[in-house]
C-alpha cells in the first residue's frame, strides 16, 4: 500500500484540470513573467491540510484564475467550481483517487498588483488518495 502523502495533489489536480479546460488554458502551479501573454490561467497550489495518517490525504487547494477581464476570470471560476463540485469527487486519474471535494471559500474577486489582469480565486478541501 502507497504512503500517505504519497500522491502529488497539486500535479494531479493540474492534469486533471488541463484535460477538463482544454489548451486554451494554462493550468500551472507557479506563475512566472510570462503571464500575461498565457491568459487565461489557472494556478493551483495546495496551501495546507491534513491527513489521517494511513492513506488518506485531506488537502486545501488554492486556485486563482488569472484573465484580461473581471467576467472572464469569474466565468472560468464558475466554471472550474462546477467542474470540481460536480466531476472530482469520486474520479481518479493514474496515480489518484479524488474523494470528498467542498468549498471552504468560495470563488470571489482577489485583487492583484498587475492591473493589465483580473484575479478570481476560490479554495477546496480536496479528500485524495493513492490508487491501489
């Protein structure tokens, strides 16, 4: 049986995410000096959490959107939130089940030095563990 911890959340999430939104979407941990030639984008980042010590990890999961507009950046978080609520929870990809996902803040605007873009964000508690 696979560690706890053994399943890289983030990365997970990130394909995961990339294969829902399709390539007109950057979905991507960190965010560098290129951003805003790469709009629209997604930024995941697991920013805490906790486990059960066993198997099961418990994770909260920032995720920004980044895009030119305020409307666009709530509509493709409104749209990630549906995704999440309503396509995670009881998926799996190669190296991860998603279990349990809920909302702990729910998609509102974040403000952001870079006024040539809008930022959207939301966070989940995302239940994740290792495919046996």
């Amino acid at each position: 049986m696979a560690a706890v911890g053994s399943v890289d959340v983030e990365l997970e999430l990130i394909g995961w995410t990339q294969t829902k939104l399709g390539d007109e979407v950057v979905v991507r941990d960190e965010l560098d000096n290129k951003l805003l030639e790469e709009l629209p984008t997604v930024q995941i980042e697991v920013v805490g959490g906790d486990d059960d010590g066993i198997r099961l990890d418990r994770a909260l999961v920032d995720v920004n959107v980044y895009a030119v507009t305020r409307a666009a950046a709530i509509a493709l978080a409104a749209q990630l939130h549906g995704l999440y609520l309503g396509e995670l929870r009881g998926s799996a990809t190669e190296n991860a089940v998603f279990g349990l996902v809920s909302t702990v803040s729910r998609p509102a605007v974040r403000p952001y030095e870079n006024t040539g873009l809008r930022r959207v964000g939301a966070t989940y508690a995302i239940h994740s563990h290792p495919v046996s």
